[in-house]
C-alpha cells in the first residue's frame, strides 16, 4: 500500500545535520505513526513520504523553509520566572517551553536573570537543513475517527 492521504504511515528515521551530525533517532523506540496529509510532520519530510511502501528506504534533505522555517535574528523575549515551571534549572542555552497565543512554542534561554529570563523564539531547528534517512514500516487504512481528529491512534501515536 502506498503513502497517500488520510493513510498511516509508520516509519523510522534518523535526523542528522548538514555536517552529517545525528540528532535524533527513532530507532531506540517504535517506529513513529503519522496520519499523512494531515501535516503531522514538517512539510519536506510529508512531501518526500508521499507514494512509498513498506520496506522503502530513502534519504531526504529539508531545507529551511521546508523545515522549521528560517532563523530570525534578534527575535527574543523577556519573560518573569514566573510563567516558567522549570525557572530554577534554565541556565543559557537550556531549552523551555512558552505558552503563546498560537499555542506552546519551544524556545532557547539566552540569559539568566534574578527575576527574568530572556529567550530565542526561533525553533531550535530553525535555519538548519535537516537530513533524514527514512524506513517505511507499514502503511495502513485510517479509521474515520482518526480521519476526523487528524491524528493517529494505537501505537506509535502522539496525543489522544
Ligand atoms: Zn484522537
């Protein structure tokens, strides 16, 4: 069966850089499931699964833009300790979590302060071509529930 929309696709990958530095890794646990079509990954990756099977291997590269977008310089914000649940272990460079008005947002701590801490809004990936070697695993029907949330469920799945 191939990858097509409002299919599941399971699979695995290993993320690595430019400089061919690895990321990340899905092999250390099951193989992740997407609805595809429904944008549950980054649109290079969902763009460069479309119309594999089972068994496929393959290598992709995603540029910026198909990625986590381009780095904007200088784009930071001040916020209190307070609306930060894990304030006390950030040090600079340690990552936390936002809550913004489009929902949460990854960001990168810069700085420090007694009461304050100033962060990078910019995507942790943001700005890097992100190489992927992919594994097909399976490509299934979806059930209309899962059509109708957008998301998989069963194993593999992110989310409910
Ligand atoms: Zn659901």
């Amino acid at each position: 069966m191939n990858v097509e929309q409002d299919r599941v696709v399971l699979f695995h990958y290993e993320l690595s850089d430019e400089a061919g530095l690895a990321l990340e890794s899905s092999r250390d646990r099951d193989p992740l499931a997407i609805l595809f079509g429904h944008r549950n990954v980054i649109p290079g990756l969902e763009a460069a699964l479309e119309g594999h099977t089972s068994g496929d291997r393959f290598r992709v590269e995603v540029k910026p833009e198909d990625g986590y977008g381009l780095r904007t310089e200088g784009w930071t914000q001040r916020v209190s300790k307070k609306h930060l649940p894990n304030a006390r272990r950030l040090v600079p460079g340690s990552r936390t979590v936002l809550r913004t008005g489009s929902g949460p947002r990854t960001v990168t701590v810069l700085k420090v302060g007694s009461s304050v801490v100033d962060v990078d809004l910019n995507h942790p990936m943001a700005g890097r071509t992100l190489c992927f070697d992919v594994e097909i695993v399976d490509v299934r029907e979806a059930a209309p529930e899962e059509i109708a949330h957008g998301h998989v469920h069963g194993p593999g799945a992110h989310g409910g």
